[in-house]
C-alpha cells in the first residue's frame, strides 16, 4: 500500500524515526541496520512495509531493498512476526542472515535474541531456496547527539520489546567487560547476545 516515504527525518532513533512528507509525519520502525545508515542524513528514502494486525497498522522501514526483501521473507516464515524479523535485521546483517541460512548455520541464528533451536531450524528449512538474490553492505553507526551510548543503547533494547531492568543488566555486563567501547551498534549487539 505505502511503498516507500521520502522526507524529512524529524526524529531518530535506533528503533524508529518520524519521516515528515510533505507536513505530514510518519512514525516508522526501523532495525539497527537502517539507523547505520541514515546516520549523517537529514533527508531519506525509506521503503517500507505497512503491518496491519487487528490493533494496529505499523510501518517498517528499510534502507534498501535487500533489507526488506529479507524482512518479507523472515515474516512468511511460520512462527516469525513483524517484531522478531526486525529484532534479527538489528542483530545481524542482511547478508549474514542470508549466509546463515545458505550455510545452515543454526547457532548463528540462535545467537538472535529469541530464536530458538526449533525457529533457527524453520528458518533454514522454509528459505533455504529463496535466499538466492539479494545482498546489501552494511556501515558503521554513530552516537546521536545530547544522549550517552548507554542511554541510546537502553531506548533501543526497550523499544525492541525488552524488559528495562534486563536491557539495563545487558547493558552493564557489556560495558563492564568493555569500558572503551564508543560505538552504539556494537554495544547493542553484544547486548542482545548477552541476553
């Protein structure tokens, strides 16, 4: 129905960004992946996928068309929602998931917050056939402004359905091990695998 938005970033964060068209603002989720890239932009394309569940109509939007293509895949397969296809684009890339599934690798998938062993293999099995096309590359991330990593990092993992008080002890674990890390995505990442 909505292809794609191309606009304004009014408003960014690792898990979603307010695109204003034209005076009109759209709140769009969006996985880590995506927040790397848009990071230095002011203006954007986002293509994007509008979820209409009895509650609510979401858009989810995507860099480039490998990103969405894999989303797309993710939610057809059986047991996969909206929610946990965006939790592994932000946990991996495009194409590392596509390398997993290629490679039947289980345990790079069940590195992903909430897949299991019984949705790794699904995965596998329900698009090991279809993953044949599509590549992107992926870019470093950078702080946002007037916030802490720490409190970047936390947004996120609550945004992407995490409970506070858990994010924050993932959180703290990485950072303890770690002192010097600068780098947002990272810190998210090795947050959701410590979880």
């Amino acid at each position: 129905m909505i292809a794609y938005l191309n606009g304004k970033l009014s408003y960014k964060s690792p898990a979603l960004v307010y695109i204003d068209v034209q005076g009109v603002g759209y709140e769009v989720q969006i996985s880590l992946n995506t927040y790397s890239r848009i990071q230095g932009l002011e203006n954007c394309k986002l293509l994007t996928y509008l979820h209409i569940k009895e509650d609510a109509h979401t858009l989810y939007g995507f860099f480039d068309e490998a990103e969405r293509h894999m989303f797309l895949l993710l939610i057809g397969v059986s047991g996969i929602g909206a929610n946990t296809a965006r939790m592994m684009l932000s946990s991996l890339q495009p194409e590392d998931i596509q390398r997993a599934i290629a490679m039947e690798n289980e345990k790079m998938l069940e590195s992903i917050k909430g897949i299991g062993a019984k949705t790794a293999k699904r995965v596998i099995l329900e698009l090991k056939d279809k993953i044949s096309k599509h590549k992107d590359a992926g870019h470093q991330i950078s702080l946002t402004p007037n916030n802490t990593i720490q409190e970047d990092a936390l947004n996120a993992l609550v945004t992407l359905g995490i409970a506070r008080n858990v994010a924050e002890q993932a959180i703290n674990k990485v950072l303890k091990a770690e002192p010097l890390l600068q780098d947002l995505e990272a810190l998210i990442k090795k947050s959701l695998k410590g979880l």
